[in-house]
C-alpha cells in the first residue's frame, strides 16, 4: 500500500469515524496513548455497567446488552488495554455478574428491547426475552472473565463451570455458523485445538470469487502469521490479502457487505461507521502481515 492510498484512508476516517473510532485509529496509527479511549468507551456504558448506545453500530438500543457489551470486550482486546482495576472494566464485570440478558447459563444473542430502536433485522428478538445462540456473544465473554476476572468470585466460578458445559457441546455437536466459530476461536487457548482447526478448515470459504459475500473468510480467524492454522492455509490467507486490497473503494474506504433493508435513515449513519470500522479492522490485519507500512 502505498502513501497516497494509506492517507485518503486517513482523510476518510478524519472526515466519517465516531470519536471512538477516530481515537482507535490514532493509537494505533498515529502513536495515541489509550486514556482517551477508554473515556470514549464509558460514555457508551449504562449505570449497570454494560454497554448499550449504539456501540456496535447495527442495533441502536441505549439499554445494556450482551452482544454491546462483547463489542467492547473486544475493542479492548484490540488495544491491547489490560488495566483490569479501571472503572469501565470492573463495571463490566458487575454487568456480566448480575445475569442480564441470560437463558439458559448462556448470555442473549439478542434481546426484546432492541425491536424499540432502529436495528437490523437480524438483532430482533425470535422469542419474548431475546435470542439465544451457545456460543455468540457467550464464548469471548468468558474469554474475558477467565483471563482478567478475579478468581474466587462467583463470577469466575460460573465462567469456569459455564465453560465446562460450551466444551462438552463444542466436542458433540456438528452444525457450526460462521458467527459461531468466529465466537469459539477466541477461547481457542480454552478448546480442543484440533477439533476447532477440523471445524474452521471445513466450514471456511475455500474459493476467492466468493469473498464478496458474506461468507467465513480466512482472516475471520487467520489474523496474524502467528496464527497456528497460517502456515497450512497460507495460500488461501494470501488470497484473502490480495481481496483486501483489490476491495478498498476509490474515496479510501471498505464498505460493508450487508443492509438493513428497514430504517433508511439511521442505516446511512450506521454503515459510515462501519466503514471506518472495517477500514481499521482491514488495515491492521495488512499491517499483521507486513502489507503496510503506515505513513
């Protein structure tokens, strides 16, 4: 990439991204400290300590949410912010400690009250209290408790036993969504290795015509050369990168691959940001494998 491609992404993201997402961008092309961020990431955070608002930009509910609360998660994890005694994440923790938004020991895909605010039709709720799923958003919300809780909480206790019963499913089941296994790789350190390698190699989309749809590509799962599944899948990663490149739109974008099909307005706001979001997302997975060099 050269520097005149690498600066109308930045013009873009200037111009287009949420303050959040602005900040993201500078801490990790520009050299930004992360005190900003995690002001940026409280404003988003409701009273129970979950987060709500928008933040994950396809559903609109200001109300606490797993799934919102997960997206933060990650953002996090992103960073790199490991301070585990700021407000914002303890909060977190006393969210997910307090049971909302669970059935069945499993945390809500989705839930009733996003059906009151602009959403995409995916994040409405199939039944009364919400929408469950076994493993999205459950698995990097344990992911998170097990690496950074408190051991000896009841919070932990519940993650450990919680992931004992995702294990044993994880080991018989056989129909896995391109969502769910995107879910389960970030408790790969926590899972049968080769039986979540089995799953990701056979439910991966093997034929680069096909990476303009919505479809598990490589580096859903595949971000960095360290990735163990790298060296077998090498060719196809490198497909994918040379997709990713091919894919940036003229005004210094990547665009998403989805619509709300509803909501016409709040969908145009939603997907600028998404745009600077997946523009991020795609510019640090060419940085990860030495396709950039940022100016």
């Amino acid at each position: 990439m050269n520097q005149d491609t690498f600066a109308k992404i930045r013009t873009f993201i200037r111009r287009n991204a949420r303050p959040l997402d602005y900040i993201r961008w500078k801490i990790h092309f520009e050299g930004e400290t992360t005190e900003e961020i995690l002001t940026l990431l409280s404003a988003y955070q409701n009273k129970d300590g979950g987060l709500g608002h928008g933040l994950e930009p396809d559903f609109l509910n200001p109300s606490s949410t797993p799934m919102a609360t997960c997206h933060g998660i990650l953002l996090l994890k992103e960073l790199g912010i490991e301070d585990k005694s700021h407000p914002l994440i303890q909060n977190i923790f006393r969210y997910l400690a307090s049971g909302h938004g669970k059935r069945h020991g499993r945390w809500l895909f989705s839930m009733k009250e996003n059906e009151n605010h602009p959403h995409a039709p995916w994040w409405s709720a199939e039944e009364e209290d919400g929408t469950f799923s076994s493993y999205n958003p459950t698995a990097p919300l344990l992911r998170f408790i097990l690496d950074k809780g408190e051991y000896e909480t009841d919070l932990y206790y519940l993650a450990l036993n919680t992931m004992e019963e995702l294990k044993k499913e994880f080991m018989e089941g056989d129909s896995f969504s391109m969502h769910d296994l995107i879910a389960l790789e970030e408790l790969r350190p926590y899972l049968d290795e080769e039986r979540l390698n089995e799953l990701i190699e056979k439910n991966i989309e093997k034929n680069p015509a096909n990476f303009k749809n919505y479809v598990l590509r490589p580096t859903h799962i595949i971000k960095s050369p360290d990735h163990p599944l790298y060296r077998k899948m090498r060719d196809l990663v490198d497909k994918d990168l040379e997709f990713l490149e091919g894919s940036l739109q003229e005004e210094g974008y990547w665009d998403i691959n989805w619509a709300w099909g509803a909501y016409e307005d709040s969908f145009y706001v939603s997907r600028n940001f998404w745009r600077s979001d997946l523009s991020i997302h795609n510019l640090l997975l060419l940085k990860a494998f030495g396709k950039i060099q940022p100016y």
